[in-house]
C-alpha cells in the first residue's frame, strides 16, 4: 500500500534561518506532488506541485522553493524564513488528475 | 485567477441539527472533490463528484454537483460530535485541483 511521510511535525525557526521540510511516497511510482499551506483558521494554498523528477510549478510568489531530486521525494526549502512563513505545510500525492489526494500529517512551523 | 469559496467559513450546530457547506467556483470545474479535517490533522479524502447534477450519500452524509458545473454542496444530516472538522471542496480546473477556503464545524453536545 501507499504512504506518505513528511517530517519535521513541529519546528520553530528563527527570522532569517534557513527552511528544508521532506516528504517522502512509498508504494508507487511517478506520482504528482504537492506543497501547501495552511495559515490558522485559513483554507489550503497551493504553494508548489511537480508531476515529474525536476519538474516543479509554482503556484504563488515568493521567498520559498521547491524540489524534487529523487521520483518520491519532494522538498521545500527556504533561504531566509519571514514572519509571514508560518503555518501549517502539508504535503500530498496523487496518482493521476482524477484521483483523491493524499495528505501527509503535515508540519506546523512557527517563526519567532 | 481562479478561485473556489466555500460558505460559510463556520458553523456552529446542535448535536442533531443539519449542516450544509456550500462551495462556488468563478470557473466551470471538471469535478470537484470533498475532504474532511479532524482538528490537528491532515485533509482526508470523502468523496469525487464529476458529472452535472450528480448526488452521492455516504451515510448522513449528501454531496451534489451543480447543472453547471460551478457549485457543490455537501449536507449533513443530524450531525455527530464525530463530524466536528473542517470541510473543503477542491475543484479542478485543467490540471489542478483548486481547494476551497474550507467551512469549520462546531458540533455542540
């Protein structure tokens, strides 16, 4: 069977620090991936997707970035950390455009 | 841009009222789909409408998908402190799935 794991769970960054959240996908191959983001109270952000090795779309500007150097494995990363970085980051897979996605259990960062 | 709202953004109810959520999108969608989230957790997958007009029941549960192809519900009937969560529906347009601003549910025992 599938999963996925994603890790840190919790993490709590300095202004300016660096950022490097891993999500990993077992059990299938050549899946699309995807990076959001969760503010408080607030609805899920497309931040990155990539349907292949090397191939990464981003949805929204900004100080973050994405990579996926391996078929399942898919990184986000950060030079600088802001304020504004902090939420809740999930990631998710999906097989094709007409399947369900699957969430990791997501990391909450806090920037201080 | 495209965008996909959900009203209301919350809802409190009664243990044994009814719950509906409402997703509209600014776009024609190929199908929506309706995940749920446990407080703390992560999305998880309910249901995928794709066709005008389709209705699916999961239990109490009762999804629909607009003539248009614009708009969806999902109903709840005589809700559970078990269906506490936020519900969002995500939309495709082309090749991506656009989530709506979720609706947070409060079940009151």
């Amino acid at each position: 069977s599938q999963t996925i794991h994603q890790w840190p769970a919790t993490l709590v960054q300095p202004v300016g620090s660096p950022l490097s959240l891993e999500c990993t996908v077992e059990g299938t191959s050549n899946p699309n991936l995807y990076w959001y983001r969760q503010a408080a109270g607030r609805g899920l952000q497309l931040l990155f997707y990539s349907v292949g090795i090397g191939q990464i779309s981003s949805e929204v500007p900004q100080n973050l970035s994405a990579s996926r150097p391996q078929d399942r494995q898919f990184i986000l990363s950060s030079k600088k950390l802001l304020l504004s970085d902090s939420g809740f980051y999930l990631c998710a897979w999906r097989q094709g455009l007409n399947t369900e996605a699957f969430f990791g259990q997501g990391t909450r960062l806090t920037v201080v | 841009g495209q965008q996909v709202m959900q009203i209301p953004q919350y809802q409190h109810v009664q243990e044994g009222e009814d719950f509906t959520t409402y997703c509209n999108s600014s776009t024609t969608l190929s199908n929506i789909q309706w995940y749920k989230q446990r407080p703390g957790g992560h999305p998880v997958f309910l249901i995928q409408l794709v066709k005008s007009g389709e209705v699916k029941k999961q239990k109490r549960l009762t999804f629909q998908f607009g003539e248009a192809k614009k708009n969806s519900s999902l109903h709840i009937t005589a809700t559970q402190t078990t269906d506490v969560g936020t519900y969002f529906c995500a939309g495709r347009t082309g090749n991506q799935f656009y989530f709506g601003t979720g609706t947070s549910l409060t079940v009151i025992p």
